[in-house]
C-alpha cells in the first residue's frame, strides 16, 4: 500500500514539474508517434496541425467573415499570432479554424476570450511594428488529434544562419482567396500556401530595404526561392518554423515594398519568456 502511495506521489511531481518547465507543451502518449511521423514527413503535404487560421467574424450575423492572418498552436489554450492583425478587432471579431487545410471552412472553430498584446507592442505607419506579437486565448481547451496538434518547440538560443533553406507555411487571402458564404464549391476556398526560401543575415537584408527599413536585431529575414506574383507572401503571422521549432512569426509587409523585397519575421526567442508565462498563468 505504501509503495503505490509513493508512486502517485512520484507521477504528481513529475506531471509538475514537466508543465511548469521546460519550452515543449505536455502531449499525451498516445499522439507523440503520430507527431514524430508527421514531422519526418516534412512539408510533403504542404501541412502542419499547429497552424491556425485567424479570420474575422461578423458580430451581427455571427458569421466567419473572411481570413485575416495566419497563427500557430502553443498549447491547448493559446494561439500565438501578429499583433498587428488583431489589435483594433475586438474579441468578438475573432475566431481560430484548426485542423483543417483550407481557411474559412472545415475543421474545428473556436471562440475568443481573451486578447493578450505583447507589452512592448508599437505600430506606426512608416516602421516595422516593434514586438508584433499577441496570444488568442480559446474559450474551450483543445483536444489533440492527427490534425490538431501544438508547435513542438520554441525557440530558445541560436536562430537559423545565413544560407539555411526554409519554408513558410499559411494562407495568403489576396492571392485567389474568394470570399463566399457557400462554401459549396471547393474552389472559394484556398488551398495553404508553401513558399521556399532562404535565411537572410540581418545585412543583406538591411541593403535590400537601404534606407526605407532599418532592420533590427530583433528581426529574421526570409528571401524566396523565385520572385513572382505568388511569391508575394501578404498575410502576417505565418510562423517561421525550422527543424520542428518556432523562431518567428511573419510582420507586415513594409509599405511600398514588392515581392522582391525579403519578408521580415518577429524572432520570438526574446519573448519566450512572455508567451511561456501568459500561455500558462492567464
């Protein structure tokens, strides 16, 4: 009898201590082969179940509007997006569609209840947002499935070098999204969006953008394989994920800047703390 009541105290510990430590969310057992096989499979399938899709909501109507910007899963609480997007929406406004492949329709859609801004979060009309960050708390926890799942890891040291080849996952609504409250027809709806490109180093881009931007260190830069229409990445909050782990979320793009121009990420390892602290305690 003494043995079994060490054991549960043994199981409590440890259960604390792995939610209280550590950068990873607790996955139950039963998932964590099917996220090691979804994981060597790349982006083969132009998909991962931590992305979210952030869209407006009509308050009178109560009805999903339209795609706003794109966010991935913390936990079974939170999505981390561009503060950017939702700062002027109330959050009545916003919804969050996971598990499903296409913005506006299938998967699960969950209700806003709060809205945390990073502390530091600044917007003005000619410079990049400073801490373009902000946590979605969902009304109703998240259950985990093949299609659900949170983002493995955040980043916590070093960034991707120069050079690193990367793809950046979402979905783009200026770019053959149609908005439709019929849903019907499978082309309304589009498809995500994989783009492949390049790590830049903070002084390449720097010259890129020359005196329009300055480019902080706070900042990554993703130029893109080929430059073309669709290369024209316009809807923020993608996350930049590399190896399985979060190193930033996608800015707006700055204004006057063409497809040519590299896309500037929010690095994350220096809010960590932040969104480990709201993600757990709020």
């Amino acid at each position: 009898m003494l043995w079994r009541i060490l054991l549960i105290i043994i199981s409590i510990i440890i259960t604390y201590i792995s939610s209280t430590c550590g950068n990873s969310p607790i996955i139950p057992s039963r998932f964590r082969n099917r996220l090691r096989q979804k994981q060597n499979r790349q982006i083969k399938s132009s998909w991962k179940p931590y992305l979210a899709d952030i869209e407006r909501v009509d308050i009178d109507n109560k009805m999903i509007k339209k795609h706003i910007c794109n966010g991935a899963i913390i936990n079974e609480k939170f999505v981390l997006t561009s503060g950017s997007c939702i700062d002027k929406l109330d959050i009545n406004e916003i919804g969050i569609r996971v598990g499903s492949r296409r913005a506006q329709v299938g998967g699960i859609i969950k209700v806003v209840s709060k809205k945390i801004m990073h502390p530091w979060f600044y917007e003005t009309k000619h410079a990049p947002v400073t801490h373009d960050l902000a946590l979605l708390k969902m009304n109703r926890s998240l259950g985990w499935t093949d299609d659900v799942l949170p983002i493995p890891k955040l980043a916590d040291g070093d960034t991707p070098i120069p050079g690193t080849s990367i793809t950046i996952l979402g979905w783009d609504p200026d770019h053959g999204m149609v908005y439709e409250d019929n849903y019907s027809d499978e082309n309304d709806v589009l498809d995500i969006k994989s783009l492949a490109g390049v790590v830049m180093s903070n002084d390449e881009c720097q010259k890129e953008y020359d005196k329009v931007v300055e480019i902080k260190s706070w900042m990554i830069c993703i130029k893109y394989s080929s430059v073309t229409s669709e290369s024209c990445f316009e809807s923020q909050g993608a996350p930049l994920v590399h190896n399985n782990i979060l190193y930033g979320i996608r800015m707006p793009r700055i204004p006057g800047a063409d497809c040519s121009k590299p896309d500037i990420f929010m690095l994350i390892k220096n809010t960590r703390v932040w969104i480990n602290y709201v993600s757990k305690h709020v």
